[in-house]
C-alpha cells in the first residue's frame, strides 16, 4: 500500500514527490516481488483519470468499465480488455504533457523490464521459508492483498463507497477520515477537488498519513516535496 500509494500514485503519476533512490528502489522492489509493477503507459494514462473521471474516456472507472470487473477483477475477457486498454491503446496528448523525469528511470530499470523474476523470486523464498504448500498460500494470498488494493479499493470503491466534502462532476467519495490502512487514498474525493495538493486532508477531523510519512521522509533528507502542501 505504501509503495503503489505513496510511491506510484503521488510521486510517478502525480509528481509530488521526489524520493531518495534508495527509497524508491525499495518501493520498486516490493512491488517487483507481489508482481504490481505498473506499466509506465498505464502510469502515463493516470492524467486522464482525473480528466474525464467517471466518463466512458476514463480508463478505469468502475462506473462505464463495469463495477464487478473491477471489485472482483476476476479473469474474465472484460477485465482483460480493460487492463490491455491500458496498456496498449494510443496515448492522448493529455497523457504525454510535463512527463516526470523519474519515468525514464523507472522504465530502464531492471525490475521493470523484467517483473516476472521478481514474483520467482518471492515465491520460491516463500517455499523456502514457510514451506511448500504453506509458502504457496502466503505467495497467492499477498498477490490476491496487492490486487484487492490496486483494482477493487485504489480503483473501484473509491468511486463508489463513503462521503463526499465536494461534489464534483464525477463519483469520488472519501471511504474513511482517518487515512491509515490505505495510506491516504481513502481521502479521493478530496484529492480529486485539489488534484495538484500533497496533502489530501481538507477537514479537521481527517487525517492523511501518507502525507506524515512523506514529511517524515523530508525531515530526514529521503525525500523532495515538489509541489504544495
């Protein structure tokens, strides 16, 4: 949750945050291993998220792309479509403005041109450790965590369930006040009116720990805050 919440959405997509390499390769790296490395055009695609939110423009909004392929991302030939959709279709000329110096970085890296090791990696060290049948079932049920994180929450019910502060155009709701368990990104709606702020807490009551660690990693030198609080 820390490495595609903090490190993916609000430093690669949002270019809030410049992290110390070391910090950000480990962030790579933990995505690497649970098989949740994104591919730089889905990264570059996040523009039009925020554009055309909750449109038939949007990439991935639960609303026009189908709620249960998204919630349950089961197999099927939709939640395929969409994933290639992604991907591989044409990039608009939204998608390709002010492009985050980082991308090239992050698209020469070893562990994103090669993400399948990484998932090798972890779940024969899973065997290793745990067992072989045991660390088969730690391997699938930290692979089921990542994507219950990124499809059916990061993508799905923040589009559907909780409150709204600001009732914009689109459906972004803020599921939960206090931002721990997903690092802040409970916090959408707000995000979605200040799209451009760090800081996702807009009321007195609501708390964005993804911002604290980031200020904790600035107040140590791990970090460069581009952008304003």
């Amino acid at each position: 949750m820390f490495a595609y919440g903090i490190y993916i959405h609000r430093s690669l997509c949002h270019n809030y945050v410049t992290f110390h390499p070391l910090v950000a390769r480990w962030f790579e790296f933990i995505l690497w291993v649970l098989h949740t490395i994104p591919e730089v055009r889905v990264l570059m695609r996040h523009k039009e998220h925020h554009m055309f939110s909750d449109t038939e423009k949007d990439p991935h909004s639960p609303w026009t792309k189908g709620m249960a392929n998204l919630l349950l991302f089961w197999p099927s030939k939709k939640f395929i479509s969409i994933i290639k959709g992604m991907v591989f279709s044409p990039l608009s000329k939204y998608d390709t403005e002010n492009i985050p110096k980082q991308y090239e970085r992050y698209a020469s890296s070893f562990m994103y041109r090669y993400p399948h090791i990484g998932q090798i990696l972890f779940l024969l060290s899973n065997m290793i450790f745990f067992g072989i049948i045991e660390g088969m079932i730690v391997f699938i049920l930290s692979l089921f965590a990542a994507m219950l994180y990124t499809y059916t929450v990061g993508q799905g019910l923040v589009h559907i369930v909780g409150y709204r502060n600001f009732n914009l155009k689109d459906k972004s709701r803020n599921i939960f006040p206090i931002g721990l368990l997903l690092v802040g990104e409970e916090l959408h709606n707000n995000h979605h009116k200040f799209a451009n702020r760090l800081n996702y807490k807009q009321k007195w009551y609501e708390v964005d720990f993804g911002y604290l660690f980031i200020k904790l990693l600035e107040n140590i030198k791990l970090c460069r805050i581009e952008v304003s609080k």
